[in-house]
C-alpha cells in the first residue's frame, strides 16, 4: 500500500517537472516568435513601406520598350 503511494507521488511528480519544463521551452519559443513578429512589423515594415513609395513615384511612368520586345508583345 506505502509502495502504490510512493510510485503514484513519484509518478505524479515526474510528470509535474516534465509538464513544466515542456511548457517554459513553449512559452520561450513564443515569446521570441512574437518579439521577432513584432520587430519586424514595427521597425522593418515601414522603412519597406517609405523604400516602396520613394522608389514607385520616383520610377518613370512609362519604361521604354526595347524593340525586340514591342515586337513579342505585338504578336
């Protein structure tokens, strides 16, 4: 009976610290996906945003065609 007992608490035990290691590697995979999400969302998004619009009213309205390609498209 002392023997059940003692195998159900170290059992009951392993699982307790397996449980909580698994969740703190969960919890630490998260946090950094979501501080990496956020970085990139907050910092790098809006300078590609600012380089995007400079470089698409900057560009000339209408690329010149080379004649071999006037050419392809015509027929």
């Amino acid at each position: 009976m002392i023997g059940a007992l003692v195998t159900f608490f170290l059992v009951g035990l392993a699982t307790l610290v397996v449980a909580s290691i698994a969740l703190a590697i969960l919890g630490a995979v998260f946090s950094v996906a979501l501080s990496l999400a956020g970085f990139l969302l907050f910092k790098v998004a809006p300078i590609m945003l600012i380089g995007y619009l400079v470089v698409r009213f900057l560009a000339p309205k209408h690329k010149r065609l080379s004649a071999a390609e006037r050419r392809w498209i015509e027929s």
